[in-house]
C-alpha cells in the first residue's frame, strides 16, 4: 500500500513538473525573437533559435554565441520589446576633445579603428613646420560580462607623425583599451599603447642626419600615439540597416 501511495505521489510531482514546463505554442511564437530565459533563477538573454523536447537554443545578442540550454529548468520566458538594444550597431563616429576624429566600424568581435587629430595641426601652423598624427588599427573586442555593453580591446596599430618640414616617423605596435556602446547609440571610449616602435622617414636638407637610436625609436612611438590615437572619446554608433 505504502509503495502504490510513494508512486502516486511520484507521478503527481512529474506532471507538475511538466505541467510547468513552457509549451510548445509559447517558445514558437518566439521564434527568432529576443527574449529573457528565467533559468531557475538565473536570467539568460538571447535570440530563440530552436527548441527540441529537452533544450532551448538561442544566440546571444552581443556575441553572437550560440548556447542550450535544458529545457526542464526553464521557468519563464519573457519577451523583449524590439528597441535599440535590439538593433546591431556597427559604425561609429567619435570625437575628443584634444582634436582627435575617429571612425570605426565593429562587427562581432572585430574592431578596426582610423583617427586623426585635427587640433594639432592648427596649433602648429604658425611654426616651422605644420605638425600631422594620426592612427589606423584593427583587432578583436571582448564583451566584459554576457550583458554588458563594455567591450575590451586589443590591436594592432599603425602611426603616423609628421613633425617637420621634411621627416615623418611611422610608428608600430600593440594598443588596448575599453569602449562602450549605449542601447541609444551613445559610445564612450578609452584606448592607449603599449609597446611599439617607430622609424624615421625622409631625409634632412642640410646634408646631416642626426642620429636615431633605439631610444628615440621608442619615444617617437609613445609621442606618436598620444597625438593620433584616440585616447578619449565620445560619440555615436549607428545601427546597421
């Protein structure tokens, strides 16, 4: 008698279960929608790519990562209303205020990056000679947690930096950083180098050429970046169509 009640008692417990189970009807009507997944109590966001009887696929919307999760876990499902989170964001137009303009364009965890400082040459005008930087890099970006919209960065560069009348030193190396990209477009970034080097370009028309050492390869390099890259900046990331 004891073990018909155990059994029954079993069975009621399994179509409870099963009974809170989300149906069918509930995930294929969200279908390639965003939605929130409530996991016994853990809360996953992404876009519902299928589900079978034990899992629930879905992509997430930063990364692009695609993940299952077990079915007989799931609580809840919730939509997410179609807005500007929703909407991938790729080119971006940022600014500083030392002068710095950078254009960039992200897909995924690639990130490439162009920037010149219009200031610079402005300031120097009046000189000998007119003062020029600038930066191109490309890389990889990190989101810092699944939801959030800080992105680590890693790249190469390229430097540019005219600084007289007849030499142009061309710096090299490895910049990092972090940027962020606001559900409403806003962008807000910091990048900085970290190791490189430079060469000299041109030659003096005084028939003598100073000497350049490692040192000053370094130096050029750092003086380099902080006048072309973007070190701070804000702007706006525009949605692609």
């Amino acid at each position: 008698m004891l073990f018909i009640v155990l059994m029954a008692t079993s069975g009621v417990v399994r179509a409870d279960a099963e009974a809170e189970t989300v149906p069918d009807a509930s995930l294929r009507a969200v279908i390639d929608r965003v939605v929130q997944l409530d996991v016994q109590g853990r809360v996953i966001e992404g876009r519902v790519l299928g589900f079978e009887d034990s899992t629930v696929t879905i992509a997430n919307v930063v990364t692009g990562e695609v993940t299952s999760v077990p079915r007989a876990q799931l609580v809840r499902v919730t939509l997410v209303e179609p807005s500007e989170r929703e909407r991938r964001r790729v080119w971006g137009l940022q600014s500083s205020l030392l002068g710095t303009v950078v254009v960039d364009v992200e897909r995924g965890r690639l990130r490439g990056f162009a920037s010149t400082n219009l200031l610079l040459p402005l300031i120097t005008l009046s000189g000998e000679s007119t003062w020029f930087a600038g930066a191109v890099g490309a890389g990889v970006s990190w989101p810092m947690s699944a939801t959030s919209h800080w992105k680590l960065d890693l790249f190469g560069e390229v430097l540019p930096f005219h600084t007289t009348s007849f030499y142009t030193y061309l710096g090299v190396g490895v910049g990092g950083g972090f940027h962020y990209t606001a559900p409403s477009g806003f962008t807000l970034g910091f990048t900085f180098p970290i190791v490189g080097f430079a060469s000299r370009l041109g030659h003096s028309p005084y028939g003598y050429e100073a000497s350049f050492r490692y040192n000053d390869s370094l130096a050029y390099y750092y003086v380099g970046a902080l006048a072309g890259m973007p070190l701070l900046t804000f702007g706006y990331r525009f949605a692609a169509h």
